[in-house]
C-alpha cells in the first residue's frame, strides 16, 4: 500500500498527517498496514516509476524492522535497478535479522553499487548530524559511479 510521495517543502505536513494514524483515512486502511511484508510489489512499482533517461537521480528510502524472506527476488531486482537513475537506502529499524539486506552493499553482477544498507536499534537516539550521516553517507558515491557508468547524465 502506497502512501503519497513525500518532499522536502511538505514533509512536516506529510509526516502529521500520515504517521501514526489507525483507521481508515480516504483511500488508506492504515490499520491494514504492517504485520506482513510485502516487499517485492513494493520495490517493482517503484521500479516502475523510474525513468532510465531521467537526469535527475532518486533516493529510495526503504524503512523495515525486518523479516525479508524472498532473497532470491530481492537480490534479482536490485541487480535490475542497477540500471536506472536510483540509489536505495535500507534502514533497518530494531533489533532483528535483516538477512538479504545486509549483504546488498556487496552484492556482484550489478552496474553500479546502488544500495545501501544500516540498521539502528533506536533511531530517536541519533542526533539528527547522525542520522543524515547514515542516510546519505553511500548517496555521493553512488553518484559518482553512476555519473561514471552513464546512468546518470
């Protein structure tokens, strides 16, 4: 289930609006959200938005406590978004095995490193310097190469 997009300019008013909220909310049953994972429809509809001769890269991130099981899929579509103008940030939030996750930062057979992975037991006991420094420590790197790999322009 897909919540709307979120940027910088609305984040306050997104984050009020959306996080914490039980019930149904317009379209949304955010009580229907969690308990499972279902990641794979997830990561192939944001797969499906990205454009390959897009300029302008994204940054994915992907928020999980865990329980990742189709490893052969996840794996298989990371090497598929390899191609386009994307870098995908994993934050694993809690104590738990984040199995897959954990070992797509050296993950062979792609164009380009475009994935990152941490995990953080309690991320209200980061400073904010802290958690822009995992979020996007990988991110100027990726650029680097996917400039160098020309999926970037």
């Amino acid at each position: 289930m897909k919540l709307p997009d979120v940027t910088v300019a609305d984040a306050d008013d997104w984050v009020n609006t959306y996080v914490h909220l039980h019930g149904r909310h317009g379209d949304i049953d955010f009580d229907a959200i969690g308990g499972t994972n279902n990641e794979i429809p997830i990561m192939e509809e944001i797969i499906g938005t990205l454009d390959k001769a897009a300029a302008v890269p994204t940054l994915v991130l992907f928020f999980t406590d865990g329980g990742f099981h189709a490893k052969a899929q996840i794996t298989a579509l990371m090497r598929t978004a390899d191609a386009f103008p994307a870098f995908w940030q994993f934050i694993g939030i809690g104590k738990s095995s984040f199995g897959v996750l954990e070992k797509l930062d050296n993950l062979t057979g792609r164009l380009v490193d475009n994935a990152g992975f941490f995990a953080v037991e309690n991320v209200d006991k980061l400073s904010d310097a802290e958690l822009y420094e995992l979020l996007l420590g990988e991110y100027p790197e990726w650029l680097r190469a996917a400039r160098q790999a020309c999926v970037l322009s």
